[in-house]
C-alpha cells in the first residue's frame, strides 16, 4: 500500500484498485496503533477511527488537497504509480 503523504506521525496510504471495499474514492491512515478510511469527497470517516487532534488534522488535509487525491485515485484504480501529496500545511 504506497504511501503518499507523511505529517505529524499519520501516514497517508491509497491501496491500488481498493474500489471494492468501500465502494468510493478514500485513503487509509495510520497514526501508532490507530487506523482509519476515509472519503476523499466529503471527508467522512469510512471505518476504523483516529484520535481527535489526528482526525482533524487529516479532514483539514484532505479538504486541503482534494483535487490531488481525486487525481492520485483515477491512477489506483487503473494501477499506475501514485503521486506524493504534500503534508499538511
């Protein structure tokens, strides 16, 4: 699972071709011993769960870098390499 961005101890992951699991375009974060899916379009929590501080951090980085991620998610599903994203400003 590439990782495509890093800040604050949270990893942003994208798996390729994920369009099964839950069924829309989202990353996968990781922060110690938390996980969470997340919507790309809107932001939303899809499964798992991080603490506050961290999910808000990565709504405000998603909202952030929604074009980007949209862009990254046409190339997993198609099974081309994914582009880095900056961390959180």
């Amino acid at each position: 699972m590439p990782i495509i961005s890093e800040f604050y101890g949270i990893r942003i992951k994208m798996i390729h071709n994920d369009v099964g699991r839950h069924n829309q375009p989202h990353i996968h974060v990781e922060y110690q011993e938390f996980e969470a899916a997340y919507s790309i379009p809107d932001g939303e929590v899809l499964a798992g769960e991080l603490p506050r501080r961290q999910r808000n951090k990565v709504e405000d980085w998603i909202e952030q870098h929604q074009d980007e991620l949209m862009r990254d998610w046409q190339l997993a599903i198609t099974g081309e390499r994914l582009f880095r994203i900056d961390p959180l400003d």
